[in-house]
C-alpha cells in the first residue's frame, strides 16, 4: 500500500514538473520597432501586402461612414516609404481589403468595390442588400470566393464567381468586423459586440469562440501553425495560439493610438499596424 502511496505522489508531482516546464507553455511572443511611415496618410484603416514588394493601405480619410469621395488607396513599401498616395481615388471610407490575382477588393460603406492593380481603376460594384450597410473587412478564400462583414447589419455577404448574396445574417454574428479565410470551410471572425475571436464552420454555420477578453476586434491574420495575431481598434494587439491561449503583444492605449486591420508577413516575421487617427502605418518584429 505505501508502494502504492508513493508512486501516485511520484506521478503527481512528476506532471506538476511537466505543467511548469517552459516547453509545456505557449512561448512568449513579442513585438520590437522596426519602423514607421510619416504622417501623410489620411485615417489608415487596413493595409494588405501583395505577396511582392508593396502595400496597399486603405484610407478613410474623413469620417468611416461619409459618402464623400475622399478615400483613397496608397501603396507603400515594405521599408516603410509612401511610393503613391493617391494610388486610386474617389472612394467613400474605404476599409478592409482582400486580393485576388489582379483585383482589389475593397469595402466603400454600402458596397464592394472591385478595383484593377494594373491600372488602379474600379471595375465593378456590389451593392449591400437593405438600408443602414457598413461593410467592414474582406477576405478571400484560395479559389476568389469573397466574404464581406457587415458590422451593422450583423451579416456576412458572400461573392462567389458572379453570385453576390447574404452568406449569414443575425444577432449571433455579434457585430462581425474581422474576417480571415481559413482553407474552404472555415471563417475566422473578429465579434465587436463581444470583443471575441470566434470560428465560422462554413458547412454547418455554427460559431465557436476561440479566445475572448477584447474590446473592439479588427484585424485577424494568420501567424502560422494555427495561430493568429489579432488587433483590438482601441490599441491592443494579441497573440491567439491554436489552443485559445491569448497573449497581448501591443497596448497603445494610454498614447490613444489604435491599432486597426493588421497585416503580417510571415517571412520577414514583419506585423503591419494601421494607426487610425494617427495618420501613420507602424511595423513590428515579431520575435519567440
């Protein structure tokens, strides 16, 4: 019996020994200061590298809901340099983007706005469906299927081929901001209304929230090895590891700088944060 005693207590503490390793934790992730723009951009609300040399940065440039003409699209480079600032004009509150092949997707308030790199020009237009639209973020899947967050209306429009339509609508969304394609049957989405990041099963429709705690969700971009980095608009950044474990990278808060829809760039390990009102991209390391 005492064997018996002693070996349970050796197995106890030997998986307490296990639990406080450092392997057994996620590894600390952290951000340093590569660099930042000056201060020419108007209200940067996303950025999203072309998979080549630039990025594009989505200005409001007046208020996120004006039907004023005034946003525009900037190209920037990977060291920081505004290379076109006006790169595409005429665009209402633009804010999140996605890109496939040679189109830009961008969101315009009330409609989806299909812009052509070669020549910075629209080419087509999908109007939101009903009154009140707020079109937020975009992505898009590997085979050019956009989905479109409404954070508004609580929807979710999808753009498959030439078929524009509601994918998703109701209170469960919670206020969708952030979308992030994962592979043909998931969604990841940013829940404002929540401060959550939550899964979108594209089959079933059902949602799973994966990590909560934060104010205003934005941005969501994939870090690798199934985890996320995820902005928070009121200044925070977050780690968000496969297992839900959430770790804050970024509080800008107390200097009332915000961190709008990120971009990272899993080669140069380089995370791109839109300051809003501060007129300016910032760049981070990230380091483990």
């Amino acid at each position: 019996m005492k064997r018996i005693l002693l070996f349970s207590l050796a197995l106890h503490v030997g998986a307490l020994l296990l639990a406080l390793t450092p392997a057994a934790r996620p590894k600390p992730v952290k951000l340093v200061k590569v660099w930042e723009t000056d201060t020419t951009l108007r209200t940067p609300e996303s950025v999203l590298y072309d998979g080549k040399s630039t990025l594009y940065v989505a200005n409001i440039d007046g208020k996120s809901d004006s039907l004023d003409g005034s946003g525009f699209i900037s190209k920037v480079s990977l060291d920081g340099k505004i290379e076109n600032l006006h790169w595409t004009s005429g665009l209402n509150a633009p804010k999140g983007m996605g890109l496939y092949k040679n189109r830009l997707y961008v969101t315009d308030v009330y409609r989806l706005v299909a812009i052509n790199t070669e020549n910075g020009q629209a080419e087509k237009t999908w109007d939101a469906v009903g009154k009140g639209a707020f079109l937020n973020d975009v992505t898009v899947d590997k085979d050019g299927t956009v989905y479109v967050s409404d954070s508004r209306a609580d929807k979710l429009y999808r753009l498959k081929g030439d078929k524009w339509e509601v994918f998703m609508e109701g209170e469960q969304l919670n206020k969708p901001n952030g979308v992030l394609a994962v592979g043909k049957d998931r969604l990841m989405v940013g829940s404002t209304k929540i401060g959550a990041l939550r899964t979108l099963d594209l089959n079933t429709k059902t949602m799973k929230t994966v990590a909560d705690g934060m104010v205003n969700t934005d941005g969501i971009v994939p870090e690798g090895k199934g985890n996320f980095i995820v902005s928070d608009w009121s200044g925070q950044v977050f780690h968000v590891s496969a297992d839900g474990t959430k770790q804050q990278l970024l509080d800008t808060r107390s200097d009332k700088v915000n961190a709008a829809d990120i971009e990272y760039i899993p080669k140069e390990k380089l995370l791109i944060v839109p300051t809003f009102f501060k007129n300016k991209l910032v760049a981070y390391r990230l380091e483990k």
